[in-house]
C-alpha cells in the first residue's frame, strides 16, 4: 500500500493558491496514494495537530472544480517560522512523531520564500535522522519574487486583477472635465512586479498610469512632485501607480512621513500602507488639483472571479507536478515554472534544490526600470502579459461566484 | 424631417451609465432621428458648446456592446447645477440658443438627483418661451437614492461587485488562525443601499458580513466596540460592513473623528472617506486584536467587469424608453422602473412628472433595518437580490476587457 500524504498552504493567500491544492490532490489520488491529508493553517496548526482527512471534504469533480475557483487558504494558512534545527529540536521530534503517526511519506507545502525555509529546514532534519518522507515545495505568491522560478503562481491573476482595476480607474478620471490626479497604491513591499503589472492597462483603448514607481527605486519627493506638474500641463487626469513599499533616500517609508505607525508581521515584515494617500494629500497642497488615492489592497490576493486562466493551470500544474516529483523519489526540491517561449507563450515545470532557493528575493532588475525611474519598459510588459491570459469563467449561483467550503 | 436629438451624462459615473447611452443612441436611430448629438461633459460643457455627433463616434452594433461594457461616463460628466431660473435667465437664453443652433428637439440628461434637478428647470423655463423641445430625465446612480423609481441603474452592478468582494474578503479573513477583524468601507452619503448590499454575500458557502453599519442609523461608538466584543467571543473573525457616510448622535461623521479634513464637491455633498480606518484603528486600540481596514472606493462604481446583467439591461431600456416616450411627445418627465414581481423577477418602466420627483432622497426604510441597527431584513435581500443576477460578459482583449473610447 502507498504511504500518505500531507500537504498544506502558508502565507499570504493567493486566487489560485487554492488551484494548487487542487493539483495536488487530484494527482495524488491518480497516484493511489493512500489518504490524502491537509494540515490546517499550514506547519502551525500541524503542530498542534489540526488536520483533515481531504478525501472527507472534496468528493466529485465539480468539487475540485469549484477549489480552483476559491479565493484565500481553503486549509487556513499560517506565517510561522520553523526555528533553528540546532537551537529547538524539539519542535522538529514533535512535528516527525506528528507525520510519522499520520504515515506520512508525502509531504507538500504550497507558500512562498519563508515557506520554502520550511521546507528546507524539515529536508535537512528528515535527512538527519535518515526520514524517507519525501518534502517538496509548491510555490505561490501575488509579490513574484521567488528566485529561480521564472514567474510565481498567484503572480499573474494579480496582475489581471491590478491591470483591469487600473484601466477602469483610468477609464473613471477621464469623467469630468477638471485637472485631477490619482494616486493607486499597489502590494509589493520590496519588489515592483505587481505595480509594474499595471503597465499592462496601457493598450489600443487605454493611455495607461503616467508614472510607475517602483520599490526598487529610490523615491524623491520632489522629484515626483515636479513630474506631477509636468503631466497636468499636458493633459487633465493624472494617473499615477505606486508601491506600497517606496521609500526615501534615508530608508524611511513613504507611508511613515504621514505620521503612520508601521507594524510588523510574525516574520518581521512591515505592514505598509498609505503611501497612496500621502502622496495624493501632498500634491493636493503644493499643486492645489483635486486629488484621490485608492489601495487596491487585499482584493489584489483574493479577487478570484478575475483570475487568470494562465495562471490557474499552471498552479494547478505546480501541484500536480510537485506530486508527480515526490512519487518519483525526488525531496529537499521546489517545483519551478520554466519559459520555453514568449510568441507562442510556452512555460514548463522542472525541479531545483531548496537549498538554493530559500530565503532568496527576486526583484525587478534594474534593465527593466526605464532610466528616469517613473516607469518600466517594454521587455518588462512583455514578460508579464502571457500571464493574465484568458480567464475561468466562475461558477455564478445567484449572481455571485460560488466558492467551495469545509463542511 | 425629424429633429435632433441630445444627450448627456452626469454626476457620478456607474458601470453602466453607458448602456443608458447606448439605449438613447440606437433607440433614437430606430426613430429616424436626424443627429444624435452628445454633450461633452453634460450641461457644463455644452454651456461652453462642447458637443459631439454620435454618429460619427459609434459605427456598429459591436460598438454599441463595447459602450455597454464601457466604465465611466462615455461622453464625459459634470457636477453643475443650474442656477435660479429667475435669477440668472441669461444662463437658460444661453443653452437653448445652443440647443436652437443645434436644431434639438429631444433632449435627454442620464443622472441622478441633481441631474432632474436640471431636467425639471429646462422643462420649466422651455415652457415658459413656449419651446417645443421635449426634456426627459434618465436615472442613474448608484447609491439608488432617487425617489419613486423601484430603483437606479448603477445601483444593481455596484451592488454585485460589493457583495462579490465581501464574500471574496471574508474567505480571506479566515485564511489565518488568528482574531481579527475587517471593516470594509462602502459608498453612500446619507443612503445605506450600497452597504446593506453586503448582505447578499450571505449565502450557503458564505455567512456573509457580522454588522451592516447604515448611515440611516445614529452611530454610536461604545455600543459598536461591546458587539465587536461579543462578536469575537464567539468567532475567529469578524467582517463589517460600514457606510463611508455613519454619523454620531451630534450630527459629526464618523470619519472626521480621526481629525481629516472633509472636502465638499460643486454640489455642497461632503466627500467622506476615513471611518473604516478609524474603527479598525479604535478596535486594535481597544481590544489589541489585528484588524485591517478596506475601502472600496471608487471601484464601486467602474468595476464594469462585475457588471450585473439585470442591472445593464434595464439601463439600456430607460435609456430607449426615454426615447420613446419624448418621440410620443412626452416631456418633463423621468423615466422609472416598476418592479411588477419578484419571483419572477419582472420590471418594466414608466414615466414620472419630474417636478415630483427632483431633489428627493430616497433611504432605506427603518422597517428594512433590523430592530438592534446593525443589521438589513429579508425583505431588504429580496428587494435586492433580483438586481445582481446574471452576467454580460466582458469582450477581453489580450487578457483584458475592452471598452470603447472617442476616436
């Protein structure tokens, strides 16, 4: 009989994250696998031994098919660190007893940079106590800055999302005749790829933002402000895209001038925002034009009815894959997206070494920023287009998306 | 040979203030009508002669369904009201001379409250220099705050995207396993339509938000905290939902109690933005759990993707409707929906004496809000519910809806 299998979600929640649940899943059940577990809120609630049996909760297709359609953590989510192994064994002899009680021989954990620490951390101890259970990572996150990878599941619905919203905001400012500027504030604490997305909203019906401004470039106040006068001599509405994470020269943080505190996640992540907000009330007093500042904010992570097609099928492939990877005797490995080609867009999946990848932070490269550091260029938007691609169409009951539950 | 026809947008744009035109322009065609012309930026710019030939805009049939699936207002909008009749005559010698040069005989003005209001004085002072041009109002707008109509195009779409996203965040807040609570902001001044929509997210894969927070009711800030309180005693997370407009007892908005200005447009309506943050930020403070606050801005009213099939269709037929009846020789009036039934759901339109109509505000009636204050009735769902049904779907276009501009 095949062994059991263990798979859970951390970290910020992605649309699809839940599409790749459903690969794994459906591709361990092709696989014979045994039972198919989820922990709970990821590697926190496993040590407290919160799990569920899948095979209780997703019975049919259409009920897969309606998890790939779910937006947040169907199994609940956690942002836990694993501790040094040298430091607290004990956590690490609990968390084995706990899999080895389950038989598990599977183990699959779908997250972003802190959770393929995870899966880093219970390779090396697995291997040190000569474990056969095999670890894979299966990766996701909105921000896209996983190394190696060439793009992150999550990423691309993101983008469609921001790409839509941003035309229809553009769309919107051009409603009334008077000199107007907004401001939209986009996730990415230190990594530009989700406001560059925005990039995208610039087509055959739409002049896209006016300014891009990116984390990874230094932001000048006045600087912004001159070019901000510059576009309203030339048209009437302003559109402007930024980071939640800007900062100044000095390292602050654009959103702490507003006299904002910041506060700070379980992984020391500062929780930004404001910036938007800050920079819209700061043009309104020098340059005296109406301004607004909208934070797309947790919609960007959870707007699931306006995810990609693209992206869907590759966090369902991710799943599938990692899965496939494991029942081959691969461990200590991430799942990773490979480009074949742009026209046609082509992308396949392969296997790399945790150990290279974790903890590793992928941001814009610097050829990608335009030089005056306000916008991104063109091999930027061609990098980023294949991935908001055709859409799902959601499963409406009611008029609304139907999304599947624990019951 | 049959007169022109004119027509223009105002106020605050919906997701489908465009299907309105649309139903002007080719219902007007359908008559024969000789130009079709659109005010640029409704009554403001045509004051200044802006105009444009529609038919020199729209081409085909598939323009036609690219404008319904159009955000924003095509022609432009304006927040203008006219003056005194007998005050400042010269304003109204000024715009029917326009409309004489433009040989007008229907005119059509798409808007809300303030929008009849300019519909019933050019209706008044045509009658008073015995003018044979027909006025006819078209209502829009979201905040489904005009009277006698059942109800506003604009409101049912912004009622879909509400509800879609409330269920969307609340599936988000359970991601974690950890207390908190989420206040999501909502449009509507002094009407709690939009935010008592939020109810709708409460189906059988959803619990839908915990409070409904309408501004029709005194808001009081020490009660709110004990239900916060009460709420989290039995539940991981808690969802509000709360009208950017929620007052205290001495006539204050909640908003400004966190010491930011509020703004005032042309029309003397406060700009309100702010509570959401307050409350989340008074809740940390008070009871130290994670909260986040959401605003859904301006999103409410462009997410044009979301769009309520119901919602467009009827926009599209007062618009048409608006047409026939100034063809029949109706003047003075505005176009209303009568819902005939609810299940089915039936509605079909009529017209209504503009003087009765203008400047009244429609709010949610004290017996839709359930006795405690924090919450809608059934009867508010049903009334609701109808109006969010079905889909257009969008025309993508490279991974994105596309829509239709001025050429």
């Amino acid at each position: 009989m095949k062994g059991n299998v263990l798979v859970g979600q951390s970290g910020g929640p992605t649309a699809v994250i839940n599409s790749s649940l459903a690969g794994v899943f459906k591709t361990a059940k092709e696989h014979g696998a045994n039972k198919i577990y989820g922990m709970l809120y990821g590697i926190q609630g496993l040590l407290e031994e919160k799990y569920v049996d899948l095979g209780n909760l997703i019975h049919s297709d259409i009920e897969i098919e309606l998890l790939k359609r779910t937006p947040s953590s169907y199994l609940g989510s956690c942002r836990y660190k694993l501790p040094d192994i040298n430091k607290e064994p004990e956590t690490y002899k609990k968390l084995f007893s706990i899999l080895n009680k389950l038989e598990i021989e599977y183990f699959f954990y779908i997250g972003g940079n802190d959770s393929m620490d995870t899966i880093r951390k219970l390779t090396d101890y697995g291997e040190s106590i000569s474990s056969s259970i095999r670890f894979i990572g299966v990766p996701k996150t909105i921000d896209n800055d996983l190394e190696v990878t060439d793009h992150t599941p999550g990423f691309g619905s993101a983008a469609k999302y921001i790409a839509t919203t941003t035309k229809e905001i553009i769309r919107d400012s051009l409603a009334y005749d008077q000199k107007n500027l907004t401001v939209i504030e986009i996730m990415g604490r230190n990594a530009g790829w989700l406001t560059g997305a925005s990039v995208l909203s610039k087509c055959q019906d739409c002049e896209g933002p006016d300014m891009i401004i990116l984390p990874e470039v230094t932001f000048d106040l006045g600087d912004f402000i001159s070019k901000v006068e510059y576009f309203q001599k030339v048209r009437k509405s302003v559109v402007i895209a930024v980071s939640e994470g800007i900062r100044l020269r000095d390292g602050r943080y654009v959103c702490e001038l507003a006299g904002q505190e910041t506060f700070t996640d379980d992984f020391g992540h500062s929780l930004l925002s404001g910036s938007a907000k800050y920079l819209a009330n700061r043009i309104t007093l020098e340059l005296g034009c109406k301004t607004r500042a909208i934070e797309l904010s947790t919609l960007q992570r959870c707007a699931t009815h306006m995810a990609s097609l693209v992206d869907i099928t590759e966090a369902f492939q991710v799943g599938g894959a990692a899965v496939n990877a494991a029942f081959r005797g691969e461990t200590g490995k991430m799942v990773i997206l490979k480009r074949l080609s742009n026209n046609p867009y082509q992308c396949t999946t392969d296997l790399y070494d945790i150990h290279k990848i974790a903890n590793l932070e992928k941001k814009v490269p610097d050829s990608w920023i335009d030089p005056n550091g306000t916008y991104v260029t063109q091999e930027f938007t061609e990098y980023v287009k294949p991935l908001i691609q055709e859409e799902l169409t959601p499963i409406m009951i009611n008029g609304l998306p139907r999304h599947l539950i624990k019951k």
